[in-house]
C-alpha cells in the first residue's frame, strides 16, 4: 500500500551524489528509513545519500544529510553547495546569498546565475579544526602535522584535520599510478591512530597553485571527487610550505577551485553542481520497513 509520493532531484557535484527532498513543502516520514528505503531503490544506486531541505529558524534553509545506513551525517561540501542550486532553481528563494544551517555549523553560499539557473556555487565551509582535541586521533601531539606513519611496507607523513569529520592527507611523488586500493582501507581502518575511521587524501603538488588528489571516502571506497578531501589537502599544502592559499585541485571529477583566507580562517570552495534527474518516489507504510534488501516485511 502507497503511503504517499514524494518529489526529488538526484545531484551531482563532482563525484558526489546525492537524493535531494524539499522537506519545507513536502510532509515526510521518518528519515532515517526514508533514507534506507531511498538508497535501496534503483535509482539511488551509486547514491551517497539522501539530503533534505528544511526550515530553520537560524538560518536561510536547514540542511540533513542522511547516509545509505540511515545514520544521520554532519556536512559535506559537495553536497552543501547542490543545495544551493536546488533551492534557487525550485524558486525556494530569490537570494544569491545564503546562510545553510547543518549538523556541523552554519554554512554560507554565494550563488552565480546565469539564465535564470544556478552555473556556479561558492560554499564557506568554516574553519579546519586542526587541535587533536577536536580532531578524533589517538596522539598526544596538539596537531597531528606531516606526521610518519607505517601502513603495510610504506611510511607515510600524514596531517590530520577536520571539517566536522575527520580527514587525513599525505604528500606523495605520483598519485596517478598510485594503489588508492591498497592503502586507502589499511590507512581508514587503522583504529589505533584514527578510533572513528578516517577519509583518506593522497595528494601531488602540480605547482604553488595546482594540486591533483585521489581520495579514498571511509566505508565508500575511492570516489571521483570530495570536496573537504579538496580542502584539506590545500590546508595542509599550506601549513607545510608546499602551496599558496588559492589552489585549483584537480579530482578525478573535475577541477574544484579553493580559497583559505588568511584573515578569517575560513576555507572556500567554488565549483558546478548538476541536476542530474527528477522525478517522483512512491513511499509505503515506512512503519513496516526494516531496511533489509527487498525493503518492506511482509
């Protein structure tokens, strides 16, 4: 028995993508199952997650990001800056600057229009927390900074920081033939450095103002592009003496463009979002649903 129908877009932003719901004009079930039942369909596959709009009484929109687990996420970059164009093109709003409230802190967005369409986003995504206290490592250094790490037969010199997840990234001589599958999962869950797990960046300097990075996302594998995995390896980059403070990052999903502002602190990002389709989700009685492959008990 249909429940309801709900409207979505899936988006995507350099590698990321995401299920968007308008949670303002839309009344939605439980989201945590929604977001089991979403990722178990056939559209969502290859999906990161679910993300849905909804009021806020501190800022423009609120935005909740939910994973293909159900497990409610604290902010992603990427998929921060498609709710941007989501609320602008679906005429949510008319501004082009706006405050995006998040599990992990309040968010800013300047949109550029082009035809009446959102071409480009810039997401200020805070500042890196780069204190062990905030970081979640097992150290007794303040910063975990070009650190030497043995993973398998390789040492690595890793920094750590977060953007209200964790994230680690290292320097390397090549990226491109490099085995991301190898050493990306051994780094992620080496549980007595990084207890909650750990996105991994492996990056190149190409020069002062270009980086090339291959990421590996926990519990993912490695993906065509992240957006805090751009940012952090330009912090890094520059904590180092290895880069200047605007770095164009190439992914494997395109070129991201970064800015770490010396005055604030804060880390921007600018880039595309695409819409990638719309369509419409006929949801049953999520009461029954218990998130196992076929969806529904019977």
């Amino acid at each position: 028995m249909i429940a309801l129908k709900i409207k979505f877009t899936k988006m995507q932003a350099y590698g990321n993508d995401y299920v968007y719901i308008d949670g303002v004009n839309q009344d939605l079930p439980d989201l945590s199952k929604l977001a089991v039942y979403v990722s178990d369909r056939h559209f969502a596959i290859g999906s990161d997650g679910m993300v849905v709009i909804c009021p806020s009484d501190k800022g423009d929109f609120r935005m909740r990001m939910f994973n293909p687990d159900g497990s409610e996420g604290e902010m992603c970059g990427n998929a921060l800056r498609s709710v941007g164009k989501f609320v602008y093109d679906h005429r949510m709003t008319e501004k082009t600057e706006l405050v995006i409230e998040t599990l992990g802190g309040m968010q800013k967005l300047s949109l550029e229009v082009t035809d009446g369409f959102v071409s480009n986003i810039t997401a200020c995504i805070g500042n890196p927390r780069l204190s062990s206290k905030d970081v979640p490592v097992n150290t007794s250094l303040e910063q975990f900074i070009e650190q030497p790490v043995t993973i398998l037969d390789k040492t690595f010199y890793m920094t750590s920081l977060s953007w209200g997840n964790p994230h680690t990234v290292m320097f390397l001589e090549d990226v491109e033939d490099f085995a991301v599958e190898k050493y990306g999962p051994a780094i992620e869950y080496h549980t007595e450095l990084f207890p909650k797990k750990t996105n991994v960046t492996f990056a190149v300097i190409k020069d002062r103002n270009h980086i090339r990075i291959r990421e590996w996302e926990r519990g993912t594998g490695e993906t065509i592009g992240c957006g805090t995995g751009c940012c952090t390896a330009v912090v890094a980059g520059v904590l180092t003496g290895r880069c200047d403070r605007e770095v164009r990052v190439t992914q494997t999903g395109g070129d991201l463009f970064t800015r770490w502002d010396e005055a604030s602190g804060d880390m921007y990002m600018t880039g595309i979002s695409t819409t990638v389709f719309e369509s419409e989700l006929e949801v049953p009685d999520l009461a029954q649903f218990h998130g196992f492959p076929g969806g529904i008990a019977i």
